[in-house]
C-alpha cells in the first residue's frame, strides 16, 4: 500500500532536494524555498533540510521563517553549530540583538574553530560598544585557525578594533595577495585607507568588496563619501541604483545604500531626489531603533535640576585633580572631529577618539542613586578615566575626548575632573539637524535622525548646555562656535590652543595635514582645508525640510 503523498519515503525526499538545488541554481529561491518547505514537512527532524531552508529563507529576508526554520534545526541537533550561528544572523537582522548575542555565544562554545561566529560576535559586541569583548572575540577566532583565512580576517578585524590599522594593513595585503577577491578583506582594507586618508586606494577596494558580494552594498555609504560625486559617476550611481533595487537586502544594509544614493544625488545639486532617499533611510531608522523624545526631555530635566550652581561650587573638593582632559562634546555633526583634528596637530595634545567611558558610567551614575553618590565616588572616577588617558598617552599634556553625547555628562565631568577643559561644539541647529539627517549612526545607539523627534533631541540639548553654561566655572567650559571657525578659523583657533592652556603651534592652522586615523563620519571633510562650503546648507533644501523647518527660526542660545 503506498504512503500518503504528505508523507513521501527517503527517495522521495532525495528528489525534492534535488529539485530545490536546481531552482536554487536557475535563481528561483521563492521556488526553492517551497520545495524545501515540502522536503522538511517530509522530514521534519532532518536537521540538515531545515539548515538549508533556513539559509535559503535569510537569503530572501523571510527573516521569521529562517528563524523558525534555524530553531527546528537546533532542535533536531543541539550540537549544530552552524544553525546556531545562522539563527544568530537572523535574530540580529530581526533586532533581536540579546538573542543572536546567545546564538553566537552558543556557536562559538559548540564549535570553537566556527571562526564566523567569533567574527559575528565580536562585530555585534562593537557595535554595541563593548570594545574589549569584540576584541576577544576576534582574537579567539584567529586563535583557533590563525594560519586559514578566516583566521587572518579575525586577526585583522582584532587590530582594527585596537585601532591598529598600520598593523592590520600588511595582514590584509597578504590575505589579498592570496585571494584578491576576498570581500570582507577588500572592506577592511578600505577602511584602513579611508581612515589613514588614501581615499582613491579606498574606492578601488570598497568597489572589489561590493562586487564580490553584493551583500555589501551598505559600502557604497563609505565608498561615495570618499570624495565628491561629479558627473563622470554615472556607471557608479547605477550600481547604487541597481543595488537598492536588489532583493534581499536587510533594513540596515537598504538604509546605507539609501543614504549613499542621497549624499551622491546632494554632489550632483539633485536636490529633492536626495532629500527623498535621506527621508527614506530615516524611515528605516526608525523602524530599527525608537527614540523617546519625552523621555529624553525628561532625562534632561533631571539632570538640570540635580546639577545646580551650588553643586558644582563645591566640586573642587569632590574630584581627581588631572589637567590633560580636553573634551570635545556637542550634538554629533556639530564640528567635534574638527576641533579634535585642531588641537591633535599640537605636539603636546594626543586625539584620543570618541571614548565610550562617561557614556557607560553616566548609564551606572543614572541607574544608581545620584543624589547619594560621595565625593569619593567622584574621584575615584575621576583616577579611573584619568589612568585610561594616560594609558593611550603617556607622554602627552593633554588628551581629547570627542564622544559628542558626552554633553549629558558636563556636569559630572567637572564633579569628577574639576580641572578638565571642555569644549562645547556649537552649530547652527537646523545645519546640524540636515548633517544628522544625512548620516548613518550605529543601530544601537538611540538617535533620532528626522522629523519631529530629531527636532525636540536638538532643542533639548540646546536647554542642557544653555544651563552647563550657567553652572560650570567659565574657566572650565567653552564654546566654540562652528559658524565663527569656518568663517575665520585663526582667532577660534588660537582661542582653542589657549583655553587649553598650551603654547601657540602653527601646526594647528593646518588641520587638514594632521596623519592621523579618523573613523568619524568627517573623514573625507577634515582631510580638506577648512573652508565655508558646509554653512547653510539648509537652504538647498528647504522645500523639502518638513518638521526640521521649525529649527530655522529662532536663534541657538548663545554666549560665553
């Protein structure tokens, strides 16, 4: 008696795989994945079948389905180390960044030499901030096959972490000496040369990387903000096109692609075109990564009321008496890197970076009881991050800090370093709103980069600095005003090297000269000499401004 057409035997089964790679093959994945669909129903504890409709089902962004279809796997083999790592894919294409940290933890411990899951891991932990963990992470991928491939790329990746670039850059020529068209080594060349200033190097290597696979199209994001666009792009501007227009493409990846088409269309003077894709990566955003607005206002709020004159009157008694502190801080696209490119030409300054530390004790600072803290605590603090300055830079009188966002923390900044020198970076709102609008921002981080959210971030950070103003010693806390450096850089400079307290250096005038590594967004800017092409550029767009329109009227609090 024959079985059940729903329940075909093992040649059966064989013959809708067979079936499935053939679609596979002719590139019929929507075919592929339902015959797969029926091998797995046929055999539904066949781990390996339900892998590969998995696969198929990330490929084509049916992220529910590849889950689903990962899980089965990992139910049929707990041991499948490779179904733990493309569940980890998923959940993080998904947003479930808790689950694929899991899911990649477990590869990792179920296959130590997986190296692909030591290199999502560690990428994943970065992005989240955690530098000394994705550190680890990709030194144990390179660790378990340090001779192979994946081995070197992990090697690399852990140097570039460590900004080590000149370090990671042979490592990667010798990787592509071996395999010119190795994709993720082409990507992190390009970094290194993008960050070290190379920018035609750069482009030849992002272009190598997208070709051999198009799941990098997010590159394009870096690759057009190598130089200006011109009219001679054209065959580049189609691949951006053609690359939007691609199926199966993650959230993320369509919101790279969509800011690289705008930025290229905005070079052209397409404006409105432009506006459309910087509108519709907004849109993405926001559906990978809320912003709550009243909650930020609320955020802010305490913080100006926890924060009053007589409090910082008494934090020369609370803090760790250090002088080589220079932060840098104001809403991001504000001229932070600008400043920092400044004061790093100077011989006595080092440019430590956007360092993550008051961001992560700011987090344990609010989640603590604030009103509680000693002022032991804030000098302990204080030795903390002062030891880590030291650490990057023994030798150097001072050292920057350009984490924008530290402007929430100004205040407990001065508490705990009362002889800190902070710069305040301050931009036209509406100029610096389009700038963020513009740009690609980690994931993770909660920003909002439009519309009415944006709006009410800019004018929240507007009422905290007014009030650090206020507060902090004017000896301690100082402006420098974007509009005023572009229009006449050398009396804003000179000011920068003296409130720093350090000797004049020429050097400083020049800060398109300075060699060192730049991973901000203004790369490809603070390589060029300061000029006044980025002053109002809102007006190229305000037909097409929508809720950012209310941050044209009415003047940014000034002062000081």
């Amino acid at each position: 008696m024959p079985r059940p057409a729903t329940h075909p035997d093992t040649a059966e089964t064989s013959a809708l795989l067979v079936r499935a790679a053939e679609f596979v093959a002719a590139g019929r994945s929507a075919e592929a994945i339902l015959t797969l669909k029926d091998a797995a129903c046929a055999q539904p504890s066949n781990a390996a079948i339900q892998h590969d409709l998995g696969f198929l089902c990330l490929q084509a962004a049916r992220l529910p389905e590849a889950v689903a279809a990962f899980r089965a796997a990992l139910a049929a083999d707990p041991c499948f180390a490779q179904a733990s790592l493309c569940l980890g894919i998923a959940l993080q294409e998904q947003g479930d960044t808790a689950g694929a940290l899991a899911a990649y933890r477990h590869a990792a411990s179920l296959q130590p030499s997986l190296i692909m899951g030591h290199l999502c891991l560690g990428a994943l932990l970065e992005s989240l901030g955690n530098r000394e963990l994705a550190i680890t992470s990709f030194r144990q991928g390179a660790a378990s096959a340090p001779q192979s491939i994946l081995g070197q790329l992990s090697y690399a990746r852990a140097l570039l972490t460590e900004d080590r670039d000149a370090d990671a850059e042979p490592v990667l020529h010798e990787l592509l000496a071996l395999q010119p068209t190795n994709a993720m080594a082409n990507d992190m060349l390009a970094m290194v040369f993008a960050n070290t200033g190379r920018f035609d190097k750069a482009r030849e290597c992002y272009l190598r990387a997208i070709a051999a696979a198009p799941n990098l199209a997010g590159s394009y994001y870096d690759l057009v903000r190598c130089r200006r666009i011109t009219a001679e792009d054209a065959d580049l501007l189609a691949r951006v096109r053609a690359a939007l227009a691609a199926p199966g493409l993650t959230a993320d990846i369509r919101l790279k692609v969509h800011l690289a088409l705008g930025k290229a269309l905005d070079d052209l003077g397409n404006f409105a075109e432009a506006m459309a894709h910087f509108d519709a990566a907004d849109g993405l955003r926001s559906s990978l990564q809320t912003f709550d607005a009243a909650a930020f206002e609320a955020r802010v709020e305490r913080l100006i009321t926890h924060f009053t004159s007589d409090l910082i009157a008494r934090a020369a008694g609370f803090g760790f008496a250090d002088r080589a502190p220079v932060f840098i801080l104001g809403l991001p696209r504000s001229g932070t890197t600008l400043v920092e490119q400044i004061l790093s030409c100077h011989p006595q300054v080092h440019g430590g970076g956007e360092l993550p530390f008051w961001t992560e004790r700011g987090a344990m600072w609010e989640r603590t009881n604030a009103a509680d803290a000693e002022s032991s605590d804030f000098a302990r603090i204080g030795s903390e991050y002062a030891g880590l300055l030291h650490a990057l830079a023994p030798q150097a009188a001072r050292v920057t800090d350009k984490m924008p966002l530290n402007v929430l923390w100004a205040g407990l900044i001065h508490l705990a370093l009362p002889g800190a020198t902070i710069i305040h970076c301050r931009r036209s709102p509406i100029d610096t709103a389009l700038s963020i609008h513009r740009t690609y921002f980690n994931p993770h981080v909660a920003l909002p980069t439009g519309g009415t959210a944006l709006v009410a971030m800019i004018r929240a950070v507007e009422r905290l600095t007014a009030h650090w103003q206020a507060v902090l010693p004017a000896n301690r806390f100082f402006v420098a005003d974007y509009e005023e450096l572009i229009g006449d850089p050398e009396p804003v400079i000179r000011r920068l090297v003296m409130v720093c307290d350090l000797p004049w250096h020429d050097g400083c005038l020049r800060p398109e000269r300075n060699p060192r590594l730049i991973k901000t967004p203004s790369k490809w800017q603070a390589r060029q000499p300061i000029n006044r092409g980025a002053l109002e550029s809102w007006r190229r767009y305000e037909p097409w401004l929508g809720p950012l329109a209310a941050l044209i009227s009415g003047p940014h609090p000034r002062g000081g």
